[in-house]
C-alpha cells in the first residue's frame, strides 16, 4: 500500500491507524522474504585527462567564470535602474539569481582545479555593471536587447563548448559516467539551458522594440565575443 494510498485511507473508509498497521505488517512480511540487494558498484575511477583535455578544460573554465561574472554584474547595473518597478524587478532578479548561482559554481570549479581566473577580471566587473546601467537607463527594451544579444552569446558559446566536449568522448563514451568531462558537461547544459531561457524572457518584453536595436544588438554581440576571445587568452 502506497503513501499515496494511506493518505486518502479515510475516504476509503479505512482509519489512518488500522491501514498505517496492515503496512507496517506488510512491509515487516515483505521483508522477511526479500533478499538483500547489493547497490550497483560505483562507476570506475577515470584516467587522468590528457594535456589537451586539461588545456580545455582550464580555457572553458576560465572563460565561463569570466562570462558568470559579467552576466552577474549586467543584471546587477539594470536591477538598480528597476528595482522599484513591479514587473521588471522581480524578473531581473530571477535572472539575476539563477547567474548568481552560475558564478558560484565556476569559481568553485576554478578552485577544485587550481585554474586561475582571467586577469581581465576588474574589466570585466566595470565593463558588465556599466552595460547593464547603461542599457537600463535607455528604457526597459534596450535592458532587454542587452539581455537577449549577451544571452545569445554566452547560450552559442555553450554550445560551442559541449560540441567539442561530446566529440572529445566520442571514442571513450565512459568519460560521460563520471569524473571532470562529465561535471563540465552536465553544468554546462544546465547553465545553458538557464541562458537560452533569459534570452526568451528578453524576446517576450519586446527586445526587439528597442529604439537602435540592431545597433545594440551588433554592438552588444561584438563586445562579448571580443570578451569571450580575451577571456580564453589572458
Ligand atoms: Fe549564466
Ligand atoms: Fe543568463
């Protein structure tokens, strides 16, 4: 009898005491003549990556703290502009949040891997807050035309990471059971995924409405691949 079951036992003319029992029997009985089962044994330890693996994985990690951190700051420089304001304010900080939780999770990655941060990281700081200002200070629509050029970016550059992540374990499909490739390869999708849903919450407050859109959509998209191509470098 399930859970499920009991808690509609009442309505079944069944007390709670008299069915919460016969279970209690029940599993007692089950028990008895159920043999013990072994868990399943834990998948193997990987082989240490390859010096083209770690190179990889070091760019990735570094580039994606970098990333994290101006996303982070952008949404940080527009909820000042709209934090009074009751439809943006708590949109903005969903967003905000769900970066916050991205950025927490690449520099805990950097730490584990003793991959330094980009030196770039005070640009990046004044860089992404003053984007975000300045985008918001335009109007809600050019705040999300930021939203949906930066969100573009950094969902393609995912992308582009998991491409060459599935193609390194093409021949070895066990390095996606555990180990480094498969936590990269599984926050990535995450974070993707949590990308590709800002870029839709853009599109649906009228990104595409903003006064110089195309201009602040090439310009925005430029930036964060000149800011993704240092990122990787330096
Ligand atoms: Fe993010
Ligand atoms: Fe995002």
């Amino acid at each position: 009898m399930s859970l499920r079951i009991l808690t509609h036992a009442p309505a079944l003319g069944i007390s709670r005491i008299a069915a919460t029992t016969t279970t209690r029997k029940l599993t007692t009985a089950a028990a008895a003549h159920t043999q013990p089962t072994s868990s399943p044994a834990p998948a193997p330890p990987q082989r240490p990556l390859t010096a083209k693996e770690t190179a990889f994985l070091e760019k990735a990690l570094r580039v994606n703290q970098a990333g994290e951190l101006g996303a982070n700051l952008i949404y940080a420089g527009q909820y000042a502009i709209f934090k009074r304001d009751a439809k943006l304010a708590p949109l903005i900080r969903h967003m905000w949040d769900q970066e916050v939780e991205h950025l927490d999770k690449f520099d805990s990655l950097l730490a584990k891997h003793r991959v330094r941060p980009t030196a770039l990281r005070p640009l990046w700081n004044v860089a992404g807050y003053a984007l975000g200002l300045g985008t918001a200070l335009l109007g809600p629509k050019a705040a999300m035309a930021c939203t949906e050029a930066v969100e573009t970016e950094i969902g393609g550059h995912y992308n582009n990471q998991l491409r060459v992540l599935l193609d390194m374990c093409k021949d070895e499909p066990e390095l996606l059971k555990n180990g480094e490739i498969k936590e990269l390869v599984d926050t990535i999708r995450k974070f993707r995924d949590d990308e590709l849903e800002h870029l839709d919450t853009a599109v649906e407050h009228d990104a595409k409405g903003a006064e110089g859109y195309e201009v602040l959509h090439n310009l925005i998209r430029g930036g964060c691949k000149a800011a993704i191509y240092v990122s990787e470098r330096i």
